[in-house]
C-alpha cells in the first residue's frame, strides 16, 4: 500500500466520472485527435493519485497547524511542498476568481440584510408584489380567469 492510500479504498475502489473525465480532455485536445480507452484510464488513475497525494498532503499540512478543515492555503502549500510550482499561478488564479464571485454572493445577501426590515415586513412587501402582479395578470387578459387566495 502506497502512503497515499487511505485503509479503507485503494486507487480500484476509487474512480472519476468517465463522461467529465472525457470532456475535459475532449476540451484540450484539438477535434483531430482521439484517445483510447486504456490512454483515458491511465489518466484517470493518475488523476486519482494526484488527488490522493495532494489531499494527503493538505491533509498533513492542516494537521500541524491544527486545523480540523483543510483550506486553500494548505492545498497551494502541499502543491509547493510537492514541487508542482507550476500549478501555483493557475491556482491562485482560480482562487482570487473564487473569492470575487462569493464577494458578489455575500453583497446580494447584504442587501436585505441591510435594508433595515424584519423578514417580517420583507415576507409582507413580497406577498404585496405578487397581489399586483396577479391584479396585473387578471386585468390584461380578462378572458382567463385566475383564480387567487
């Protein structure tokens, strides 16, 4: 058992979806060019140990700083301790993108938080909204009825 096998599952037990494993590398290579089954195996089995090694890794580096979740600092710190340097821009990269979309994420949620209602008078102003719109809706097409509660 190599020491980036966990006791319970080895790298048989283990797989990746063969359809995304297929589209990515679908996605790299130019139309022209096409893989074998035994290429897109070999692939994913390294695929898997790179997981594996780098998850361990993280794993450790966590570890030492006592840390009970593994957070993109560990994995960009195993990355470097692994010496795959050249994954580093392309990680941080992804990360910087990662932290500006919960950014956005964080500011929608803000906006209600902010507004200074209770979810009360936010639930109520809502309810209001839909009134209209369904008033609206009855009175542009007055052959339908639709019927509200």
């Amino acid at each position: 058992m190599s020491e980036y096998s966990s006791g319970s599952a080895s790298t048989d037990d283990l797989s990746l979806p063969k359809a995304t494993v297929q589209k990515i590398i679908s996605e790299i290579l130019p139309k022209d060019i096409a893989i074998s089954k035994e290429a897109r195996e070999a692939i994913t089995e390294c695929s898997i140990l790179f997981i594996m090694m780098l998850s361990t890794q993280s794993n450790d580096i966590a570890e030492k700083e006592a840390k009970k979740t593994i957070a993109s600092d560990h994995v960009v710190k195993a990355l470097e301790e692994l010496d795959f340097h050249n994954y580093l821009e392309i990680i941080n990269k992804v990360l910087d993108e990662h932290k500006e979309l919960l950014k956005g994420k964080e500011k929608k949620n803000n906006k209600f938080q902010n507004s200074g209602l209770s979810e009360e008078e936010l639930l109520r102003q809502q309810e209001e909204l839909f009134k209209k719109s369904r008033d609206r809706l009855q009175n542009s097409n007055p052959d339908t009825s639709v019927k509200t509660e």
